[in-house]
C-alpha cells in the first residue's frame, strides 16, 4: 500500500518522525509537505522517503473573500476558553502593533458574531489548483492542526480515504480543522470522547490508536536501568511550558517562587528547571540562573526545532530520579505519571484570570479535565500548601494520579503504533 503523510512541524514532532519510518518499512510512504516548510522536511527526511511539495493555494478573489468570513464566521469547539486563548496566543506572534491590535479586533468580532459555517462547508466551498502530485496514494495520513486547507478540500472532495491522527490531548479542544467526512484516530478513550463532543465528529469515525510520543515511555521502560543517573544530587524537577514572552516572565516568577519555598521547607533538595523547547528566547530564564538552589536543564537545544531521541529519553530519566514533578500545564505533567514520581500542577501566580492570562494557560480544558479533575489534591494553590507538601511527598496519595493515568492509556511501541496507525 502507498500511504501519502501530510506533515507540519516535522522539525519538532520527533516521533512523527519515528512513526513515518516504521510504517515506511511495511509501506511505500510518500511525504507531502507545504513549500515553506521544505527545508526543514527535507532536513529530517527519513532515508529512502519521497517529498512531495503541496500546491493547492488557489489566489483569487473568491478565495480572499471566503477566508475572511470564515475567519469572522466559523463554528468552534465546546471548549471556547482553550480555543479563543490559542487565537491570542496566535495574535500576540507579531511584533507590529498595527497588526497586534487589528488581530485583537478580529477576536472581539469572532466572539460576537454567530458561529455558523463548519470546517467541512468552508471547504466544500473553498477553491483548489489540483496541482499536487497525488498519483498512486491508496491513503492519505494527516496530522492536526491540517497542514494545509486547500490540499484537505481536494483529497476529500475527491473522496480520497483520509485518516487524521489528533496530535496531541488539546488539539481536539482548541483546533477547528475538524471534518465529519474524514476519519480519526486519537490517544485515549477519554480523548475520543472529547473529539466526539467538543468537535461534533460521529463516534463511528473516531478510533483509539494510543500517543505517538508516548513510544518514548516504552523505550525509556526497556533501557532505564541502563540509563546512568544525570544528576548526582536529590531534586524536585519543574518543566516550563508556556511561549507566550509576557507570560514567561510571570512563569519565571512563578519558579522563583517554587525556590524559594524549597530552599525553606527542604534545603536538601535542589530545583531542576527545564526550558520550554519551543521558546525561542532563552534569555527570559536567566534570573533563574542566580538563584543558588536552582540548575538549569538546558543542553538539548539544536539548530531547529528538533531534540534528539537520546535527549528525550534522557528527559524521563531525569523525570524518574526526581523526588517531584511540577509545572503550568504541559504534556511534561502527563508524561510524568508514567513513572512513579509525583507530578504537581502549580495554580497560583498569576494576577488575572482574563484574556491571555497565567491563569487561563493553567486551566486549559485538557489540564483541567485529564489532571487537575482526577486529582484536586496534585493541584498547588498557595507557596504553604506547597510547603506542606515539600515536607510530605512520599505520601501516597500523590501517587493516585499516576495509577488513574497509567490506566487509561495503552503504551505502545513506534513498530507496534506504525502498525496499528496504517490498519485501523
């Protein structure tokens, strides 16, 4: 079979890397990518593989005039808290303050106006070239968020079999590029659910194949007694998660805060802080970098966006060492309770709850319902409950949360995901 993945982030998603290669040893795979992300495909290109350039972009006058109402228009998910904090997060990329406030109007109009046009009438409508190569795909695989609209228009209009993988636990909650005429296959039971209800997709076609990225856990389960220990000393493990530059600052503070509550409660534990991998400036951590209790945990960066497999492996060695876990909200915090260490969502901090707020980026859907709702008590409100729970964290019940999430999810191989990705 001859199984065409259109992909996006192929810098960063390592295992998508991975998965691409297993399924290319049982399958002819073609890789389909959009011309502004060539270099960088091309750069991780497994071996062997075929790139294909997407070339679907059709200018005209409809098009233009299409995409604003859509943008003005379109339906969204249940979950419009985790939705609309993407779209600021998105508007806040520029540096132009004529484009940041004309961003921040056109929110304003979204959340006024009635959501009415779905992701499939958008494309039914939307005009397409038909001049990607698509010659002898017997599938299409697809990652959200879509890579490219126009390419999704012309393989389900020509009713090409697509098959969607949900890329990670908030896409189903944030994303839109949802269609009831493609298939979908997701992490978890509880995630399926959340496809079902946020995105309206029939349960017929939403299928369970388990999580990518979670075949790290699986290679980190067979070596990790041959791992030799990174850090010689006890510590508590933070994993910064946010990429928003005003929202960094008020996460640093945040850190400085979990040091100095440590220091305190227990001066014979140090604080490993990891960087957010996605951050582009560093620099926005060096206050940490002065504070005697804290090591940073910073030499996996490369040139791009990509971490080495070692490095991710090294990542849950250093997770499972650790006396604790803590963070904001990041997939880091989940990953965590496949190990036996804690993990700990810090929600407090912050001095707004509206718009792109500290609070808003700790109480996304995904944190709230798959971690704070199944163990309030992982949940650190307050520098004395954090204290108190310095001074007691081989209680047990900390733990719970790691045996409710080890119990929904089936971790799975990249040979084993690859084979279940390609026949379901």
């Amino acid at each position: 079979m001859k199984i065409g993945f259109v992909v996006s982030f192929f810098d960063f998603r390592n295992d998508v890397r991975r998965v691409i290669a297993e399924v290319a040893k049982q399958h002819e795979v073609i890789i389909f990518g959009r011309p502004e992300n060539r270099d960088e495909i091309l750069r991780h290109l497994p071996e062997g593989l075929e790139f294909r350039l997407i070339n679907e972009k059709k200018r005209s006058f409809w098009n233009t005039l299409w995409i604003k109402i859509y943008i003005l228009f379109k339906r969204i998910p249940k979950s419009r808290h985790n939705f609309f904090l993407m779209e600021l997060f998105k508007a806040s990329l520029t540096s132009d303050p004529k484009i940041l406030k004309k961003n921040h109007e056109i929110i304003k109009w979204v959340r006024r106006l009635p959501k009415v046009i779905s992701y499939d009438f958008y494309l039914k409508h939307l005009q397409y070239q038909s001049a990607t190569d698509l010659s002898g795909i017997d599938q299409f695989v697809c990652f959200t968020a879509i890579a490219d609209d126009f390419l999704m228009a012309r393989l389900l209009h020509k009713k090409y079999p697509v098959k969607v993988y949900v890329y990670s636990w908030d896409h189903a909650c944030k994303h839109i590029c949802f269609s009831e005429r493609a298939q979908y296959v997701c992490w978890n039971a509880r995630i399926r659910d959340d496809v079902i209800d946020l995105q309206h997709i029939p349960p017929t076609q939403v299928k369970v194949v388990g999580a990518s990225q979670f075949a790290y856990i699986h290679e980190f389960r067979q070596v990790q007694s041959q791992l030799s220990r990174t850090y010689p000393f006890k510590y508590v493990y933070v994993g910064c998660a946010i990429g928003v530059v005003e929202l960094v600052k008020e996460e640093v503070n945040v850190v400085i805060s979990i040091a100095k509550v440590l220091a305190k409660a227990r001066p014979d534990l140090k604080l490993v802080v990891r960087p957010y991998p996605v951050q582009g400036n560093w620099e926005l951590y060096s206050a940490l970098r002065n504070i005697s209790n804290v090591v940073m945990d910073d030499g996996f960066r490369t040139l791009d966006l990509s971490v080495k497999d070692g490095h991710i492996l090294e990542k849950f060695e250093k997770i499972a060492h650790a006396e604790a876990f803590f963070h904001l909200g990041t997939t880091m915090g989940l990953e965590a309770c496949f190990t036996e260490t804690p993990s700990f969502m810090i929600d407090y901090g912050y001095t707004s709850k509206d718009g792109l707020s500290l609070y808003s980026f700790i109480h996304q859907y995904q944190n709230d319902r798959h971690l704070i709702d199944l163990a309030p008590q992982n949940a650190v409100k307050s520098e004395e409950q954090l204290g108190q729970i310095f001074k007691d964290l081989a209680n047990p019940t900390y733990r719970k949360l790691n045996q409710q999430v080890q119990a929904q999810y089936q971790i799975k191989s990249f040979e084993e995901f690859a084979k279940d990705l390609a026949a379901i």
